[in-house]
C-alpha cells in the first residue's frame, strides 16, 4: 500500500504511478544491475516514450498534489513513495526533487536505478541527462544534480541504502 503522510486515501495516480512502475520491475527483475541493464532500459524506455512521459507527467502531478517529495532537509525535497512489495518486485521506490545540489553519499549493497526527468535547465544527473542509470552493488556516491533542476525517481533492490555521511 502507497505511503501517503498527508491523506489516508490512495489517489488514482498513485495507483497509476505504482502500475507504471511495476511495468518496469516485472521486466527487470531478478536481472543483475549492470551497465547491460542500463542500456536496454534506455531503448526499452527511452525519454520521450509512452512510460518515459507519463512517469514524468505522474510526478510532476504527485509533487503538486503533495504526494510525492513531501520531505525536506538541506536543500533536497525526497519521500518514499513505495516500499518494497512483490508487485514491484522488490524494489522500493523514492522521488528526490534536485536543484544544483549533492545530496548525501550513500552506497547502494544491491545496486540502484534511477529515471532521471529534468524540469528545469539542462539538469544532469551525475553527469548524465534525461533518461536511465543504473548503478552496481556496492557502487556509492553522492548524487549531484547540476546545470538546473530534476526530479529523479529510484527504485532500489529490497529498499537497501546505506548512508555513509
């Protein structure tokens, strides 16, 4: 079930966010987190597809109604939406909403995909535009958004993260 701090009704685009979502995950899981990955959801999915669109439209919508990025701490706006579930196979799902900021350095144990929808500028998200990145276990960094703003959606294997500070 969504979590939604603001309101105990699920809207019916948060069930659609859940269903695009779980689309993906029924596709990729069990796949490993690679640089195979990252390309095949990048021509699966590519930005300016049906679900590339919609995910977008669905999160701007989200914010705006207050659903998704409902937190706020130094300079970042992020929430889980989703925890992980058997219809999203596992995955947990975050939006962070970044404007020319670093967020916290953290690993991923069992790696970490992020859809990246630029809002404003020429947003990168650690160094890549508009479209998929997937990182390996045990990858870490400290997620950066540069030349504007972004909304990253990320999905990451059994919730896992582990803040490094």
């Amino acid at each position: 079930m969504p979590e939604t701090p603001k309101s105990d009704q699920v809207s019916s685009h948060q069930i659609r966010y859940r269903q695009l979502i779980s689309s993906v995950t029924s596709k990729i899981q069990g796949r490993d987190l690679n640089e195979t990955l990252d390309i095949w959801l990048n021509q699966e999915f590519p930005v300016g597809s049906p679900l590339y669109e919609e995910l977008k439209q669905m999160t701007l919508t989200g914010v705006d109604e207050g659903w998704l990025c409902q937190r706020e701490g130094a300079g970042i706006k992020y929430g889980r939406i989703f925890k992980p579930s058997d219809d999203l196979h596992g995955f947990s799902v975050d939006v962070v909403d970044m404007e020319n900021i670093a967020g916290p350095r953290h690993i991923h144990p069992m790696g970490e995909i992020d859809l990246i929808m630029p809002i404003e500028g020429d947003a990168l998200f650690d160094g890549r535009p508009a479209g998929w990145m997937v990182t390996a276990a045990h990858s870490e960094h400290a997620p950066t958004v540069s030349n504007g703003r972004a909304y990253i959606l990320y999905l990451l294997p059994q919730g896992q993260i582990q803040f490094t500070g």
